[in-house]
C-alpha cells in the first residue's frame, strides 16, 4: 500500500528537497553515491571474455513464459528457511492513467486488498494476519510511475499455506470485485495516504515536475493522484484500469523460497495458465521525456524547507546493461562516482567548504530515462557557490582527470565489495533476490549472479585505465538535456539566485581554468606503536546460548557468540556505564557532542581524509557513542577484517583526535539546518513532546544552534578522553561468523591492552521525569490540512522479562485492532502504529506510544475511537481469534530474527546492559505460545491508565476541515 519507498522517481526527486543524494542505491542501475551496484543472486556461470556477448541468466533461475505471455521467475533458497517470497508484477503504473483515473492506478492496489473472487472484503489480510503475515511490514504494495507490485512473503511449513498464497496471487491478477461499497469506503484511506505525504518537500515537488518533466506525462501523473479524483472515485474507471493493464502479456510472477521450483512452476501454470487478456488489448506505450537543447531552471523556495539544496540532471537514454561490454561499462559508471564522491566529501570536511553535502550518480530516472546528476547541500545563502563547487570539480575532472592512485583505491573498494557479497552467495536473503528479478522483468535487464559477476568484476576491473573514466565525465556532463533543480527555505528568498545568475554560472565554469587535484596519501601503518599484548585470565561458556565469555588482564569482559547465519559478517557492541550523567549540566553540550566531534578529527595520525583512504577495501567501522547512561563502541565488518575493526576499536580509546578544523567544518554544516529547522512543523511537533515529556529539563533539550554553539571543542575533547579513558569496567560482545580461536590473539592484542585505571563508578539520575496525571498538548504549525496525533502512556512498573513481553503483546494486538478500527471501519487514517517499551534505568519505568495522522477535525473523534478500543480490551472483549493472529505473527518473527546476528547481539548486550540474565532470551518462544485474551486485557489495565498519560496534536496554523 506505500507508494515510496520504492517509487523510483519519487525517490529520486525526493532528495531535491531534502538536500540528501537523489538516487537510492535501491533504484541505482549503474552507480550509486558511494557504492556499487547492488551484485545479484547466487551461483552463476563460466564468464566470456566477448564484449558483444550477452550476459547470460543465472541458471539457479527457472524463468519462462506461459502461452498467454504472463512471465514467472522462480529460485529455490533457503534463507530464511520455510518461507517463501511471492510477488505479483503489473508493467502499468500511474503514467499509464487516463486523464480521469489520475491515482486510480493506486486506488487499484488498494482496492486488490479488499475484495476478490475468492477473499471477500478484508478477507485477505485477515487470513494472512492468521498465518503470521503482518499488514504493512509484510504484505503491501507499492505503485509506481511504471509498475505496480504485490509483496506477499509467507511461511511454508503448513499444508496448503503455499496454494492458498497463489490463491491470492491469482486473484490478484483477475479476480477484483471492486464493490461500489468497498470503493466508496477506500476513498478515506487513499485520501489519508495523500493527507499524509503533504508537506514542504511535495510542495517544492509539485512546483518542479513541471518544469523537470516538461512535455512529457510524467509531470502531471504522481502515483499517489489527484484528491478530488480520489474523493469521487467509482468502479468503472478503477475496472477499466485494470481491464487493460492487469492482463497476462503485461504481468510476472516472482516467487524465491525454501520451495522446489518444480513446485513453484506447477502452481504457477495452474493459476495463472488459463488466464486471458481482453478481446481488444491496449498498446502498452513507452512515455517518453522530451529532450531540451536549452537548460531548464527551476527554482521553488517554502516556508517549511529547512535547507537550501541544487541539483543538476543531465538526461540521458536508458544504459541498459545487456552484454558484457555493457556490463563493463557499468563498472567505469562506479569507479567515476566513487573517486568524485570522495573529492567531494574531502571538500565537505573542510571549515570553508562551500557545501554541507554534495554527491554524483547515474541511474535510472523513469523507464525511459536515465540522468547523471550532481547534487549539493547548501549552506544558508550559498546555493551560487555550491553550484559551483560542484560545476568546478567536475571541470576539474575533465581538464585534468582523476588521478592512477583514486583509480587504484576505487578499484580496491568496488572489487572488495563483490568480493563480500560472492563470500555470502549461499546466505542471501530471498527478498534480495525477489528484487531483482522484479527488475529483469520490468526492464529486460538479465541476472547473471554472483559468481559471473564477481568473476567479470575480477577480470574486467584491472583492465580499466585512467584515461577511460575521465572520458565518462563528458558523455555523462552535456550542455543538451540539462535540467537545474533548485530549492530554498522561503526566509532565503532574497539569496536564492534567479536563473540568469544560474545559467551563468555554468558559463563561468565552462570557460574556467581550475588546477590539478592534488593528495598526500600516508603509507604509515594503522597503528603505530603496537603495545605488548594482554592476556586472557578467565574463562567460561553459557552452553545454552553457545557463548563463551573471557575476563582479560585489564579487566575487559568480552562475550562471544559464533554463529553461521552469514559467512562474512562479525557485529560487535562494547560499553560501561557512565555516560553523559557523570557531567556538568554546564559541560552537557560538550559531552553530547563529543564523540561525533572527536570522531570527525580522525583517528590516530590520520586525520578523517587519510583515514578514509586507508582503509579502501576495509569492510570494517567502530564508532564511539555517548549516551545519557553509558559511553561504548558499535562497530562490525567483515570477517577478513576482523584485525581491523580491533585496531579500530582500540585506537577510540588509546589515540582519539582533536581538530579544531574539524570541529569547525562540522559546525559549518549543521548550522544551515539548524537555522531553519523551526520552519519544520515536524520538528517543533517533536521538540514541544520532548520537552513536555522532561518537564523543561535542561538534559532534555532539542538539538538547536544554541546547544551547538555552548559545544566546546576542547570540553568535548577532555570528556571524550575521560569517558574512554578506562575500559576495566567495559564488556564487548561479538556474534557472527568466527571462532573464539581467532578472536583470542585479537582480543588480546588490542582489547586487553585498552587504558584501564580500575576506578569503580556508575551511572548517576540526573533527575528526569514524566509529568504525571493528564497532558492535553496542541501545537499548531503548518500550513497543511493535516494532523498527527501522539499519545504516551506511562508510568512506573517492575522491570522483568514477563513485563517486556507483555507491553510487546499489548502494543501488537493494539496496532492490529486500531488499524481495523481507525483505517478499515472509519477511514480515518493511513495508518496507526502503537509500541511499547520498558526501561530498567535509571528508574523501571513503562510507556506505550500510539501515533496516527488524520484530517485536521477528525483527531479529537479518532482519540475517541481509541479510548473505546482500550476500554474494550480492559473488559475483556478479545477474540480468540485475534490473540492466535499475534501468536502467530510473533512466532513467526522470532523464527526468522533467530538466524540474525543484529537480533543476539542487540538482546544479549540489552540485558547484560541491564544486570539480567541473558538465558532469559531462551523463555521468549513460551511467553508466546502462552499468551491468553485474559492476559492482554491485564496488561490493558495495567498499562493504559487513563489518569497518566499525555496526548499532544499537531495542527495547521489555520484552521481547516
């Protein structure tokens, strides 16, 4: 039911507002910001050395056509294991809407959901819901310009669960019912999804489709439509949409899982081999986005933006990667924005950068089209000048070209990134290889796998010369197709350049002579001066976890758990408790800041520059965080890499960097963003909570210039070393793909050699509260005809495992019942999501959040309709039904997080955090299946108590409907 995240145009233009790259590498083709192309599935086949050859299909694939034209894409994996991942795919998006169904292409998809010839109603999703398949984080759908998809992932391990998902597949593509009842009941819930993505970013959109997409369809048909289409929608032309759209010449089915395909292919030929297309069949036109021989400016300014950004798109033909030489041709597209991002982000790190942010990629724009674009982040008043740093870096490419060592380190970080991904080729995930054959058959682009890409990657990548990638600059960068993206907070108005002043920038940069990129690259080692090694002095195992645990000489603890979920990744967590508590209130900017401050000096003798040339190919990071309670690491890599990240995390502690440069070019950047983050409604909506939540305490402040500007680099830096300064009282925790064998030298080489002064010291409570009894918070800020609504309840309880589990079960029961209230029955909002959390310190404390958007007049009645689902829920009013759909759903969770190293390193370390024993984790599979109606109506009553709690509202600042 989403229309972005994987709306490939919206997410691309989505950043122009946003000031952050427009090409997701999600979406990215070619090349993304500063990565690679996403490598495909797994095993592949022997490459050839012709670059006019075809790139063959992964054999792994079973692929055909059935005799009515429908498509189907089927592979046996087993990750996860007794799941399967099906999708639908419609080759019809919005773009292909009559002038009277304009967001009738999404109302379709909505519509799928709720009536079919075989699942009346809410059927589908109520069914699903039985099975363990959560609406909204597992089954949806998204609309696209181009392209409708269907995600449906399922468990497997049942009889007949598999038949019955190709039941709703096959409905899917013939059997809408589009009821007048069920259409006129939509209306609200589509109306509330276009109500909800209201705000500056779709208006600065709205001014620049236009002018980006100027002569072609495109401009004028978003997927998510027009309101008073949606408002007045009927069945005829939501059938007519998919009469002609929804037929099996036009359609694919994808279907990767822990299922033969012998299996798959049968049920597919069974459901979907007798299905016709219409007697007259619609051409499927390929739109197109003219071509412009001049620039296009345009320029969009908002109250509500809060920053300036400038993006320049050269439009080009879609770089189709169908042969090997077209295959090569994709990996110069990553060296070159690889080596040019790096320039940029040198540049970015600087006092006086002209930029916050600035990026360059090539890819997909709409199915027609592909753009190279650079983007920059401008600081307030700078839009000029950072349109012509970026114009200036790109001349400087072409005059001068990249240098063989940038080659030499792009070519280290694009090879080691398909290197990592061949090592996990039996461990990707299906949703991975799901997405890519979406891909093939949305754009006839084949998937080769892994193994043949790696292997080309290893034969074609040394063969690529300087000379080859600079040349890519200037078929990329043309004075044809060039589209000037360029948006501004409206209180910069009188800065923002017209577009005289942008066109001659672009003058003034092709006529400019820039200088030759210069670099100093240090060959000293990571570490210097190595100390003697630590030991290992104790040692024990907790067999029912398979952990092992060591206590080493400085009195660092380190707990281990090897596991074989990937084959190359090790997460690691270390910390100690302490944190910001231990500071001055005076001194509490500066230690919030401190490690973000101390980290972007460097680390050892590099400074953030020549640390990130080091480690090109380094699939490694450890990062320093302080927190309101403790200070730690989080890093993680690869296991290659292992004596990396050690080295990494022991230099955090033992040689920490103060650069005032530094400091200042990070003040230099955030400061643009925070002199308009009150323009955001958002932002001020989320300040008022957490200062009302707080109570004004001075610990609990938004982040704001004047919170920046009490940051002393030198406070942060000492308060960096005193925090750091001692790790006899840190534990570290490792899961991943390791032996114990191999991180002992390790551990005792960099984590047994860590500062260590055995001082004994905690966390203090500095004293922040709730307020207690009812708050009732309106804050109005907006200009939109649209509300948010947030209610917190809180209060104190007994921390234990039993509680955890049962504020958990309460907010996934709460969700599903809320959502069936506020979305299906009153149609009232897009969407509500409840969660519940306790806390062990510095008090045991509970809350329960509950958050949903909706029009301006309805917020005060849908409350209402919240209370009276809780006041039912504290009766006991609780179907039986419904407590076996969150059973169900949460087994199916936990069998999947269970084979995730993030989930035992992040559970482990919780509760070790929390003075618990981490064999709890082995209980949560029997709170599930124990869980009883009778319990989440206690837990209802304990915790959603009407005298405690705090609603707050967001409203326009005008009133509105």
């Amino acid at each position: 039911m989403s229309t972005p995240p994987l709306l490939r145009t919206a997410t691309l233009l989505a950043g122009i507002a946003a000031g952050t790259l427009l090409l997701a590498p999600a979406v990215v083709r070619e090349a993304g910001a500063q990565g690679v192309r996403r490598p495909a599935g797994a095993r592949g086949v022997a490459p050839r050395t012709d670059a006019s050859a075809p790139i063959p299909s992964d054999p792994a694939v079973r692929a055909g056509r059935l005799p009515n034209g429908m498509r189907y894409y089927l592979r046996r994996n087993a990750r996860p294991a007794q799941r399967v991942e099906l999708r639908l795919v419609v080759n019809a998006g919005s773009v292909l809407e009559d002038d009277d169904q304009r967001g009738l292409a999404h109302f379709t998809e909505h519509m799928l959901f709720n009536g079919t010839r075989r699942f009346r109603k809410n059927d589908i999703v109520s069914y699903l819901e039985s099975i363990g398949v959560k609406f909204g984080a597992d089954l949806n759908a998204y609309t696209g310009f181009d392209e409708t998809v269907y995600i449906l992932p399922v468990p497997t391990d049942k009889p007949g669960l598999l038949e019955k998902s190709f039941d709703i597949l096959e409905d899917w593509a013939h059997g809408a019912l589009f009821d007048s009842t069920e259409v006129v009941n939509e209306r609200g819930v589509v109306l509330e999804e276009w109500r909800s993505g209201l705000g500056a970013d779709t208006r600065i959109r709205d001014k620049q489709f236009p002018v980006i997409f100027r002569g072609s369809k495109y401009a004028e048909r978003l997927p998510i439509g027009l309101p008073e289409v949606i408002r007045n929608a009927t069945p005829g032309p939501l059938k007519r949409f998919y009469r002609d759209w929804y037929r099996p010449d036009n359609m694919a089915v994808v279907a990767v899982g822990d299922v033969d395909p012998a299996r798959l292919e049968r049920l597919v030929r069974q459901h979907f081999g007798r299905l016709a297309g219409p007697a007259r069949e619609r051409p499927r036109p390929t739109i197109a986005v003219p071509p412009n021989d001049s620039a296009l400016v345009t320029i969009a300014t908002d109250p509500e933006e809060q920053a300036g950004s400038v993006t320049v798109l050269y439009k080009h033909p879609p770089a189709l990667v169908r042969t090997v030489d077209d295959y090569r041709r994709s990996l110069v597209g990553q060296l070159y924005n690889y080596m040019l991002n790096q320039r940029l982000a040198e540049i970015a790190r600087r006092p006086d950068a002209p930029f916050a942010f600035a990026g360059s990629a090539f890819g997909s724009f709409v199915r027609a089209t592909d753009v190279y674009q650079l983007q920059a982040s401008a600081k307030v008043g700078g839009i000029v000048p950072a349109l012509e740093a970026i114009l200036r870096e790109a001349r400087r490419v072409d005059q001068h070209g990249f240098l063989p060592a940038e080659l030499q380190r792009a070519t280290t970080a694009v090879l080691r990134s398909y290197e990592r991904a061949f090592a996990e080729r039996e461990k990707t995930e299906s949703a991975s290889y799901v997405e890519e054959y979406v891909g093939t058959f949305l754009t006839g682009e084949p998937s080769p796998g892994i193994e043949w890409e790696y292997r080309q990657v290893q034969r074609l990548l040394p063969t690529v010369t300087v000379d080859e990638v600079n040349a890519l600059g200037r078929r990329w960068i043309t004075d044809r197709n060039r589209v000037v993206a360029i948006s501004a907070p409206a209180r910069d108005s009188a800065t923002v350049p017209d577009e005289p002043a942008v066109l001659a920038a672009f003058r003034d940069a092709d006529s400019a002579t820039v200088t030759p990129y210069t670099e100093v690259v240090s060959d000293a080692p990571l570490v210097a001066d190595v100390p003697p090694p630590g030991r290992v002095v104790a040692e024990s195992t907790v067999a029912d976890l398979g952990v092992t645990q060591w206590t080493l000489s400085n009195g660092v603890r380190v707990i281990m758990k090897p596991t074989d979920f990937k084959a190359d990744e090790v997460m690691m967590r270390g910390w100690s408790p302490g944190g910001s508590s231990l500071v001055s209130d005076a001194d509490y900017a500066s230690a919030v800041l401190a490690t973000t401050v101390v980290e972007r000096g460097g680390l050892g003798a590099f400074n953030a520059t020549e640390l990130s040339k080091k480690l090109v190919g380094k699939q490694a990071r450890a990062n320093a965080y302080i927190d309101a309670l403790s200070q730690g690491i989080a890093g993680g890599g690869s296991t290659k890499d292992l004596e990396t990240l050690f080295q990494l995390t022991y230099l955090r502690f033992a040689a920490p960097r103060r650069d005032s440069g530094a400091f200042a070019a990070f003040k230099a950047q955030v400061t643009p963003f925070l002199a308009n983050r009150s323009n955001s409604p958002e932002a001020v909506f989320a300040d008022s909570v957490l200062v009302t939540m707080a109570q004004g305490h001075p610990r609990a402040r938004p982040f704001t210039q004047a919170l920046l500007d009490q940051a002393d680099l030198d406070r942060a830096y000492d308060i960096y070393r005193d925090r750091f300064g001692d790790a006899s009282d840190f534990t570290f925790v490792f899961v991943g793909s390791f032996t114990p064998q191999q991180l002992r030298p390790l551990a005792e080489q960099w984590l047994a050699t860590l500062p260590s002064t055995h001082r004994r010291e905690g966390w203090r409570d500095v004293g922040i509260r709730p307020p207690s009894g009812v708050i009732d918070k309106v804050v109005h800020k907006g200009v939109e005809p649209k509300a948010s609504t947030l209610v917190i309840y809180h209060g104190a309880t007994t921390f234990s495992p039993e509680t955890r589990y049962a504020l958990r079960a309460l907010s996934d029961y709460l969700e599903m019942r809320l959502l069936e209230n506020l979305r299906e029955a009153l149609g009232g909002t897009y969407s509500v999501s409840v969660g519940g959390q306790a806390t062990r310190l510095p008090h045991p404390e509970y809350s329960v959040t509950i958050q949903f958007g909706s029009a301006p007049g309805r917020a005060d009645s849908l409350f209402r309709s919240i209370v009276a689902v809780i006041d039912s829920t504290k009766a006991g009013h609780i179907a039986e039904g419904d407590v076996q759909k969150v059973r169900e759903q949460q087994q199916r969770t936990l069998e999947v997080d269970r084979r995730e190293n993030g989930y035992w390193l992040a559970n482990i370390a919780a509760r070790l955090e929390n003075e618990e024993d981490p064999r709890g984790l082995l209980r949560y599979e029997a709170f599930i299946r124990g869980l009883t109606a009778a319990q989440l109506q206690a837990a209802a009553r304990q915790f959603l108590d009407p005298a405690s709690y705090a609603r707050f509202v967001l409203l326009p600042e005008s009133p509105t409907p």
